[in-house]
C-alpha cells in the first residue's frame, strides 16, 4: 500500500494520511493483463497503458484496508469463477449460492461509490447525484448493506468471447426502460446499478439476496454487438468531453 499525502478520507471524513486506492479493484484487472502485466482499459487515449490500474488518493488506511479491502478480499475469488464461468448455469441464468450477503453488497456499493468519486478521466462519466454518494458512504462506512433493492446490481454474464473478457470499459450512466442505472464492463461482466427503489421490475430478482443467492443473467447480446455499441459509446462521450471543455 503506497502512502503519501494528506488529506481528507473520503469515507470516514478524517484529516489523515492517504494512501493510492484502487477504483475498481486490482483482482478486477488480473484477466486484462497483457503479456507484460500491463493493464488493457478503453479509452486508454493515444498508447498510455496503466500499470496497475487507476489508483487515486482517495481513502485512509484503514477505511482503503479493512473496510474496503475486507470485501475485496471476500469478493475476489466469486469474482473471479464468474470471470472463468466457473458457476452453475441453468438455461439462460446462472447462479452463485453461499455468498455472504453483506460482503457481496457492500462490495457492489464500494464499486459504485468509488467509480463516482474519483476524478480519473476513466470514470468522467460515472457520477452520482451528491445525496446518493453520500447515502453509500454512510452505508460503507457504518458496514451497512442495506436492503437488496437499495442501489441494487444486475450482473449479466456474456458466455462467449474471445476479446472482451480482458477489457476494463469505462463505466457509464445509462437508462433502462426510463429508470437511471450506472453500467460496468469488467471482463465478461456487466455490473447494472439501480438507484434505491427505481427499476424495472423484472431486475428485482437479480438483486443479491440476503439468503446468498446471486443470480446472474446470461447476457443476450453478441460480443461483437457489444463491442461496437461500447466502442460507438466510448467514441461519442470522448467527443462531447472534448467539446465541453
Ligand atoms: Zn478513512
């Protein structure tokens, strides 16, 4: 853990030393190392590589160490059998039993939480409304994984790829049948967050359960539909970045 300067954390709100968080987590990154462990993310803009992943000054070492990095470490090895689709499918669904739940979704919310505060040019298009942010961090910050359709996540699986699982996309708002959610990209996994009790009502199964179960949707598109539809994606809100100063 790097240390240096300063400042205030910005989960428990302490005047403290800060140490180099990652964003979206480094075990997110293992399968979009290239040969020489070097990151692959879009935009990457011109032949920049990241070599561990964005990391910010962002959280003390205690708030980065044990109560982020508590989930993460949790998380990481579910993550990863969904990465390598070693998880039980049935039909067009797939399915993770015996997760803990307040892990699972207090993992979820940090992702979200993080990806909205940090000022990296990769997450310029993953912000919340400041009183949603700040309802996360209380949440966090108090381990508190509130109720499943609480900023509630929809994983969808894409089966079949031969490109996209080593690719972090920059994450974005979008909306589904008129309701905000915020998607992520992070190898074959599409993260689908919903604000708190605003969602179409067909996702609300696919929120975590506190039972454990999560169960994830095998995604309906083709790799290459998505691929151009995140491509023309990244093109256009790079462009309109650009134009906007
Ligand atoms: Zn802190």
């Amino acid at each position: 853990m790097s240390k240096g300067r300063l400042g205030e954390c910005r989960l428990c709100q302490k005047e403290k030393e800060l140490c180099l968080s990652h964003i979206i987590p480094e075990f997110m990154y293992f399968p979009t190392y290239d040969e020489r462990h070097r990151a692959v993310m879009i935009p990457k803009g011109k032949s920049k590589y990241e070599q561990k992943g964005i990391r910010e000054y962002l959280l003390c070492d205690v708030c980065d160490g044990t109560i982020i990095g508590k989930r993460e470490t949790y998380c990481s090895p579910i993550v990863k059998s969904i990465q390598d689709l070693r998880i039980a499918r049935n039909g067009d669904q797939y399915s993770v039993s015996n997760v803990d739940y307040a892990n699972f979704k207090l993992f979820q919310l940090s992702l979200l939480w993080r990806a909205s505060i940090s000022s990296a040019q990769m997450f310029i298009n993953m912000s919340l409304e400041k009183h949603h942010e700040e309802i996360i961090r209380k949440m966090l910050l108090s381990q508190d994984p509130g109720k499943p359709n609480q900023y509630g996540c929809v994983m969808f699986v894409l089966d079949n790829v031969s490109q996209l699982h080593k690719i972090i996309w920059s994450p974005v708002k979008d909306t589904i049948d008129g309701f905000t959610c915020y998607r992520f990209l992070t190898g074959r996994i599409f993260w689908y967050f919903f604000l708190s009790e605003a969602y179409p009502k067909d996702v609300e199964d696919f929120f975590i359960t506190p039972e454990g179960t999560l169960r994830l949707i095998k995604a309906p598109w083709s790799e290459e539909t998505v691929t151009k539809r995140l491509a023309g994606n990244v093109a256009e809100k790079y462009n309109s970045a650009k134009d906007g100063g």
